[in-house]
C-alpha cells in the first residue's frame, strides 16, 4: 500500500483526499463529458453496470461531484495526508488500516 501512496505523492497531476468522516453518500460512479458529444455517466452496483446519458442522471452525477470537491481536503492538505501513511511505522499488526475514500 505504500507503494501506492508514493506513487499518488509523485506521480499525479492532483490528488483531493475525502475525509473518512465526511458526510456524503458513497457510489461508484464515473462521468465522461465530451467536447462535441453528450455526457456520460457509468454507474456500477451491486447488481447491474449502468451508462447513462440522461441529463437528469448527469446533473446528479455533477452535484454529487460538486459535494466531494466540498468536502475534500485541498491539494496540500491531501498530499501531506498521503506522506503520514507514507511514514507510519507498520508495527501495529492489529490496525485496520486507513479508510480513504
């Protein structure tokens, strides 16, 4: 996992944390806009795998955006979030581990 933080610390343009206790609804979505086409959005559940390019779907799907960037830590605060894993000793065999959304 280590790896993976040093590879978020160095090698992307921006990482935004949200913080484990912020209050936004979890979902796995993903939204695709277009230049000179219509926005798409992917929804993945449970049970089914979704793309959608209703405009009601797509507003909802920015808002929920809009309520990360929000809620998130800002650039610096995230990167330096990143750097205490980074950094923390690994002898409590016990620790669950971070919780990062």
């Amino acid at each position: 996992m280590e790896d993976q933080y040093l590879r978020l610390l160095f090698n992307v343009h921006m990482v935004r944390i949200v913080p484990e206790d912020a209050p936004v609804i979890a979902s796995s979505c993903t939204l695709w806009e277009y230049e000179k086409a219509m926005p798409v959005t992917f929804i993945e559940a449970d049970l089914v795998n979704v793309f959608v390019q209703d405009p009601g779907a797509i507003i909802r799907t920015r808002m929920l955006f809009d309520r990360l960037a929000e809620v998130a830590l800002d650039e610096e605060q995230s990167r330096r979030k990143l750097a205490e894993y980074v950094g923390r000793s690994r002898e409590d065999l016990d620790d669950p581990g971070t919780c990062m959304a």
